[in-house]
C-alpha cells in the first residue's frame, strides 16, 4: 500500500511540472514573478552645513568666516539629495524592470 501511495505522489509531483515556466533575468537583477528588476546606483548629492563651525557661511563645501575671509573649514555632510530614484546611504537607485526570460 505504501508503494501505490508513494508511486502515485511521484506521478502528481512529475505531472505538476510538466508545462510549468520557468523564468530567469541577467545575473545580479532581482526576478519578481515574470519581471525582471535591474537596480543601478549613482552617487547621491551632498547636502553641506556649517553647523559646528558659528561665523561661518557656506561657499560650496566650505565654511568661511565672515571676519577672515582666508579662513575655510570643510563643510560637514548634513544630508544627501537624488534627482530620480531612491536614497540608499548614500546612493541614488534608480530600478527599470524588463520581461523576464523563459527557459
């Protein structure tokens, strides 16, 4: 009985694959269901601030001090901008998705 039991279980199992697709992407995109995910990173934009740095106003990426126009810190990272995309630390993702492949 458990032979019959057991053939028949393998008989369903072999039938479910049968006409089953399989799908597959590039190496390294993310497969969702029938599409693809390609994921491509860009340097985020710095976001600068003088915060630690009183008598100081920013000019580019450095602190100058209003009295001693000679005197610059380098400016302190505050936060970070993405034109398009997604922020990761300090990336910008930017994700386009294709049909994937059938095997």
């Amino acid at each position: 009985m458990k032979k019959i039991l057991l053939l028949i279980i393998i008989m369903f199992c072999t039938a479910c694959s049968i006409g089953e697709k399989t799908y597959y992407c590039d190496d390294g995109d993310e497969l969702k269901g029938t599409t693809c995910i390609k994921k491509n990173s860009t340097p985020a934009i710095p976001n600068y601030t003088c915060k630690r740095h009183p008598g100081t106003y920013l000019n580019g990426n450095q602190c100058v001090s209003y009295s001693f126009s000679s005197i610059a810190f380098n400016a302190d990272v505050d936060s970070y901008t993405c034109y398009s995309g997604y922020l990761d630390g300090d990336e910008c993702i930017i994700e386009t998705s294709y049909n994937a492949y059938e095997e």
